[in-house]
C-alpha cells in the first residue's frame, strides 16, 4: 500500500455533483486527497473512499480488506446475463480457465453491494496476488465469454487475442475515492480535477450521462404550417440552424438559433427551434458552438447533418426536410414469408443492375429506379432463380465521394436518408419515392426485402462525432476511441439516445418503405442488452420482422448468447466447414451437426441459423475452392462446377434458412481479389454467365424449388425437431454421409434420404434393410441434376448398399 499521495490518473462524474478519482495506486495512508476542481469550480462538500461497487463495475473485482479478495459482475443495464437462468462463473489462471465452469466452488452468487444488484464472489485474496498479474474473465455455465467493458483500466490481450482482465495488487479498490461537490457542474464546460499543487486530470462525464435521453420527435419535423426543428446535443453551448428555403437560390440562407429547452428536456439534451412556416423541401444543417469534450472541440464552421435527417444531398449534407404525409408508407399489404420459409439472396443495388437486360439510362442502372426496372422485368434473375428473399447490401446514405463511386455502403453517413447516389435527383429526395418502388417491386415479385444495416460504426464526416464524441462513441481506458469494428470508430449503442436512434432508424425503414427486416452488421459490437431491446421495439412495429445478426467482432462472438432472443444469426461455423468438406477436407461426423440445423450451443430453433457459403466479403465461391492457380475461378473447372452442386445440395438440405449470394449459382467470379469493397468491376453480375453455366443455375433453382414444395416441408422447420427425426449411416471412410429424414414419422409418412461423398473415390455406405424397406423408393436428383420433370428409367434403387460416385451426391423420397 502506498504512503503518499499517488497521481490522480483518470476521473469521472457519477452525477452532475460528485464524481470519482482513480489513482495510480492504492491510498490508505489515513488522510484523505485534497483536490479542487478547475476552472473556478464549486467547492468540494466531501471526499471518502469510492463504495466497492465502483471498483467492481470498473476492474470486476476488488479487496473487501487485506486477506479477501471478491470478483463481482453488476447485473445493470449491458449485463448480458440473466441471473435467475443462467449460472456464471470467474476463471483465470488460478482454476484452469475453462475447467472452472460447472465448479460449485467458482460460481458466482446474486447478492446485493451498496444497494444494487450483482453477482459476487469471494475467497482469500493471497492466491490471487501473483507475479505476472493472474488473468480471469467471467463465463455462463454455457461456456459463453463475457467480454470486459471497453474502458475496464485493467485488460490485457494474450498471444491469441483474447481480452481478458488482470488483478493489479496495487489498485483493489481503495485507488478509488468518491467525491461531492456544493453544486452541479454544466456539463457544457471542459472541466477538470487535481491535487492541490499537481497536474490536472480532465474530468469526464461517467455512467449517468450515457441514460440522458429524451421521447421529443427529433430531427425537422411539419406540422401543418410551422416546421421544428430539434437536436440532441447534451454538451454544446449553442446550436444554429441554417436553412435554405429555396434549394435553387444557393446563396440565400437563412439562420436560426436553436434554444436549449428550460425544462427537463433541456437538461437532458434537447435543443429546438420553430419556424412559423411549412418547410418541406427546404435543405438545412447545423453548426454547433463550445466544445462538446475537451477530447475533442467542436469546429464551428463545420455543417453537421442532422442525424435525424429523412433525406441528404449526399454523405456531407444538407438535410433535406420531409412532410411525412408527403413520404406517406411503403408497402404494408405484402406478407412476409414465415422465417422457416425464407430463401435469401444477397445482393448489391448496382451489382444486380450493372448489367441487366432492360432498357436504362446510365443514372438508373447506379440506383434505384434501374433496379426497379430490372425487378419488373419478365426475366428477373433472382425470380428466375426461385429465392422469396433478397437481402440488400446497404441502402442508407454512406460516404462515397462522387455519385458514381462504387462503394459496398458499410461506412454509414446517415440512418434515416436513402442513398443518395442511388437517387435520380437526391435535392429533390427522389430517393424516397424510388426506395419505396423498389421495395414495392420485389415484393410484387414474391420477394421479402431486408435491408443491411451497419450501427456499429460511421463513415466520413462523422456527424454524430461532432455532436458529442464521447456519448457516441466507445473509448477505452485511455480515452482512445475503440476499433473493435475494424473502422476506427465504434458506436456506443448503450447510450440511450444511440439506442433510440438505431430503433427509430428501423421503424422508420419499416414504416417509410415496407421492407421486411434487417441485417445488423457487426451485430456483437451493439452488445446482447441493445439487441434485445432493438428485437422487442420493431416487433411492437412489426410483429413479423426478420432480424439477422452478423454476430461477431474483432472483439468475440455472440450466437450462442443469442440462443434465447428472436434473432437468427449468420452461420459463420457452417460456412467455413462446408468450404472445405467439398474440397475432401472435412469429417461427416461434423456435416451431421449443420444438416441438423447447428443446435444446442448455435441454434435453439431452427431458423436461428442463416446457413451460407459466400457474402459480399472476402473472396466468391468459386475462387476459393477452384483448382485453378490465384484463386481466379473465372474458368472454373469441371471439378470446381460438381463441388459447386455438392455444396448446393448440402446448403439446402440443411435445416435453417438458407441465403446465397448473388450469382453463385452461375459461379460469379472475382478473379481471385479478396477485398472488392470499392471494385464495381469486380462484383457487377454479368449475366451472360448464366448463360454459359446454365446447368448450374438450373440445379440450384430445381434445389430451391424443391426446397419450397411439398417434399420440402420436411426441411422447414418451425421448432426442432426430435433426435429421431435424423438418423445417420457413414462409409468406412471418415468423410461421406447419408441421411434419413423423417425417420420418426413425426412429419407424416413422407421421408427423404440424402447422401454425399466429396471425396475423389467411389463410396458405399450400408443403410440396411430398415430403410430398403420403407420403399419405394424414388431418386429425385443427384450431382448433375433433378429428375421431377423427365421420366425416370434406369435410376438405382434404394438397396441395403447405397452407391454414391467420387464428388457425387444423390436424393430420394418415399411414402411409405
């Protein structure tokens, strides 16, 4: 324990008059710190030592005295756990990690520390005090990881990784110090803490400012013949509106200072002006004055685009004010295919249209109104294909340069505005008229719309960063903006106004143009607590709508977590394994876990997987598993095409929900390159390759067809299945698998029998007599092609043997 006074090394406020200091180590020399707030501020009313709740919110753990050591998890607002369902458990380097799951002896309990709920353990402290410091994490009785807080001061990452916490005997706990002041400090002003004669530390709002929050309508919104316009900017000393009524006259603009409200919505963030007229179609903007964070001042020349903007000129601004009953709804008389039912296509705005056989100008073809006209077309690609679902990669304002920049859309500009590059004439808001077509079209086509959404990060301008960096986005320790994206600036979806915008982003997308669901990008970075309100808000909107997680990030993966939520996740496990089982590389014992719909640990219910092989990222289908030299599957092989059939055969006899990227069933190539986030050229589908591959086509549209008929029922599932619905029958080599589905007569009499072998030799796999006898049996497909059309002479029958050729696959039915 030190003597002296150890440097203040970071401070906080827990409320607008008292706040935190952290030292740099323990301090319990029986004084107390003498610090002062700066500049000019209120007096100090009281120091004492920091409640241990504190330490164990900021470091999960903490010394109740000398000799006991206690590991604690607050269960408040982002636990992800649920203490009375699930068991959690602290392990390290002192009980094996992973071996500590299921040991009474390391289980958390739920109690309560200075007034509020967690869950808590405690043991003698020596065994915890090493030398390197001992890791630990905590983890469910379900073997789910949870992750530290971004701005845990004490984490560490191993060679692998991982991040994970370390005990610093030097700081547990009495490093805090708890301090109240005469009056509330405005949080509009930089202020900082120090000791009498040291270095000041910049004092920061803590955990209460994260819950300001507000239920106003933001953003401009008509109301009859005035237009108010409101912001939330909790930590600005001014916000000016600039406003030009006419969109023609460029160099008449109207200013209008915005007030801070005098009533709790002003302390809570809200600032608002009305303009006594109706001003839709008017653009505007804001700039901001004093800094927002002594992190980062605001630039008061800068043009903020109004986060609730309902249309943009482009990814800088300016907003582009919206009468909603000029918007109106989109499509509300289409109904949405049930989960077990859907098909998914992914595909690209400009990629689908690039090069489609209609009558468009070059403006349509990069957009929405081509995309449209491609829909409507009587040779609809993805009609043709069969699917009832397309997945759009994003649509909402992102930042490419120009117009005609590619872009995959993933750098968000704007969660409200359509695309403006996407838009005939975007200072107009086009886009909305064209967004609602598009989506009205598929539809009309049988197909279910979601939309790729990314909130886990922002593009460039970072408008939300200019309003309050620190509300908005996540920093650690340092005060560093996290990067668990991969983009270098992570929301804080925690906050309760950026919770509220992802919600209201969606309602709007749901109300506005009629799509179906959503694929949230990143999903992990958003954390369990924000999904699960995200899922039980939009089902208040839209009790049928898809949600999808991508559910990782560089920081972990949530599918598991995900078990108990309505949220079906993207099956990143399946996609790799079945790369490589058709490459010969796999065990069968493995395929029979995804044919069986991923459950236990990844799915609780079958539709929770979304079983896929290629996305938009990283390289296509055919260049990662062709023969050919550099991974360029332009000229696929023969072997390359029957691994290709091998793959959609498993894909669509597996339960879940199956999605497929655009033009995989023509074997799209993109010469190899894996990251073509900016390459048009690239990605664009050339449909005269359906053409040259139309046999594979054909056999994934005769999968898809015959996933959605009458035999197909007995892969679409609602709840799981029982055990015996499956039962399984292997070769003498390790890899080929055959399956009988049904085989419980839980689903009727109708039954299915699946086999491949992705290996280069000849298999035979003994079913035996038992199924022999439930024929008939009639063979529907196999390799090269489905047989419901022609008739049938000269296919084996089901016999005791079954005999599945090198690279072979083969499909029966029976109704016995």
């Amino acid at each position: 324990m030190a003597e002296s006074t150890p440097r203040i090394v970071r401070a906080w406020l827990d409320s607008p008059n008292s706040g935190v200091i952290e030292l740099e180590a323990d301090f319990t020399s029986g004084s107390v710190p003498a610090i002062s707030i700066l500049p000019r501020g209120p007096k100090l009313a009281g120091i004492e030592p920091a409640p241990s709740i504190v330490a164990g919110r900021a470091y999960g753990f903490f010394a109740l005295d000398p000799q006991e050591l206690a590991f604690v998890l607050p269960l408040e607002h982002g636990c992800p756990v649920d203490p009375l369902r699930d068991r959690v458990y602290v392990a390290g380097d002192f009980n094996g990690w992973q071996e500590a799951v299921g040991q009474a002896q390391w289980e958390l309990t739920a109690t309560r520390l200075d007034g509020e709920d967690v869950l808590l353990w405690a043991g003698p402290a020596q065994a915890f005090f090493t030398d390197p410091p001992a890791r630990f994490k905590f983890v469910t009785g379900e073997h789910i990881w949870l992750p530290a807080p971004n701005d845990a001061p004490n984490v560490v990452k191993d060679d692998h990784g991982n991040i994970n916490r370390y005990i610093d005997r030097q700081r547990t706990g009495w490093h805090l110090w708890q301090f109240k002041l005469s009056r509330p400090l405005a949080l509009s002003e930089s202020w900082q803490i120090k000791f009498i004669g040291g270095s000041p530390v910049a004092l920061a709002p803590g955990a209460f400012f994260f819950e300001l929050s507000s239920q106003l309508p933001l953003g401009a919104t008509v109301e009859g013949k005035s237009t108010c316009f409101r912001l939330f900017a909790p930590r600005v000393r001014g916000v000016t509106l600039h406003l030009r009524l006419d969109p023609a006259k460029t160099d008449e603009v109207t200013t209008l200072p915005l007030k801070r409200r005098t009533d709790a919505e002003g302390e809570r963030g809200i600032w608002e002006a009305t303009l006594p007229r109706n001003a839709h179609g008017a653009h505007y903007w804001y700039t901001l004055e004093g800094g927002s964070s002594p992190e980062q001042p605001v630039d008061p020349a800068f043009p903020v685009l109004d986060p609730y903007a309902l249309a943009t000129v482009d990814r800088v601004g300016p907003g582009v004010v919206l009468d909603a009953a000029w918007i109106g709804t989109g499509d509300q008389d289409f109904r949405t295919p049930a989960w077990h039912d859907l098909i998914i296509a992914e595909a690209h705005v400009r990629d689908l249209c690039a090069f489609a056989p209609v009558s468009a100008t070059a403006a349509e073809r990069r957009g929405f109104s081509g995309l449209r006209k491609w829909v409507e077309s009587p040779e609809f690609y993805l009609h043709e294909l069969g699917v009832n679902c397309v997945e759009l990669q994003p649509v909402q304002e992102f930042d490419n340069r120009t117009p005609e920049e590619y872009h995959w859309g993933y750098m968000t500009s704007n969660f409200f505005a359509p695309e403006s590059s996407y838009s005939l004439a975007p200072a107009e808001a086009s886009g909305v008229r064209e967004l609602q077509a598009l989506v009205r079209a598929f539809h009309g086509r049988g197909m279910a719309v979601l939309l790729d959404v990314v909130f886990n990060h922002v593009g460039e301008p970072a408008h939300l960063m200019a309003i309050d960096r620190l509300y908005y986005f996540e920093q650690g320790a340092d005060g560093k903006l996290t990067n668990w994206s991969g983009c270098g600036n992570d929301l804080r979806a925690r906050a309760a106004m950026a919770r509220r915008l992802i919600v209201d982003s969606c309602t709007h997308l749901i109300t506005a143009y009629g799509v179906d669901g959503f694929r949230f990008d990143l999903a992990e970075i958003l954390g369990l607590d924000v999904l699960w309100e995200i899922e039980a808000a939009l089902k208040r909107v839209k009790p049928d709508v898809i949600l999808i997680a991508e559910p990782w990030s560089y920081r972990g993966h949530i599918a598991g977590a995900l078990r108990d939520t309505g949220w079906a996740s993207w099956n990143d496990g399946y996609r790799d394994f079945v790369r490589q089982y058709v490459l010969g590389r796999g065990d069968g014992s493995r395929l029979e876990y995804f044919l069986r719909g991923s459950p236990w640990y990844f799915a609780k219910w079958p539709a929770q997987t979304v079983n896929y092989t290629q996305s938009h990222d990283d390289r296509s289908w055919i260049d990662l598993i062709t023969e050919n030299p550099g991974g360029d599957g332009q000229a696929p092989t023969a072997n390359d095409r029957r691994r290709t059939h091998l793959m959609a055969s498993i894909l669509f006899m597996s339960l879940g929900i199956p999605m497929l990227a655009a033009g995989q069933d023509f074997l799209h190539s993109k010469r190899g390159v894996s990251n073509t986030y900016q390459r048009g050229d690239l990605n664009a589908l050339d449909y005269r390759r359906l053409q040259r591959y139309l046999g594979t086509h054909a056999y994934f549209a005769d999968w898809i067809e015959f996933r959605q008929g009458s035999y197909g029922r007995l892969l679409r599932h609602f709840t799981r299945p029982g055990e015996g619905f499956f039962q399984f029958f292997r070769s003498a080599d390790p890899a080929p698998v055959a399956v009988l589905y049904n085989a419980d007569r839980s689903f009727g009499p109708a039954r299915l029998l699946y086999a491949v072998n992705p290996t280069t030799n000849d298999a035979v796999i003994e079913v035996g007599p038992a199924v022999t006898a439930l024929g008939p049996w009639r063979q529907i497909a196999d390799h090269d092609r489905f047989y419901l059309r022609v008739v049938r002479g000269g296919l084996h029958r089901v016999q005791g043997q079954i005999f599945i050729p090198a690279m072979g696959c083969a499909l029966w039915t029976c109704e016995a």
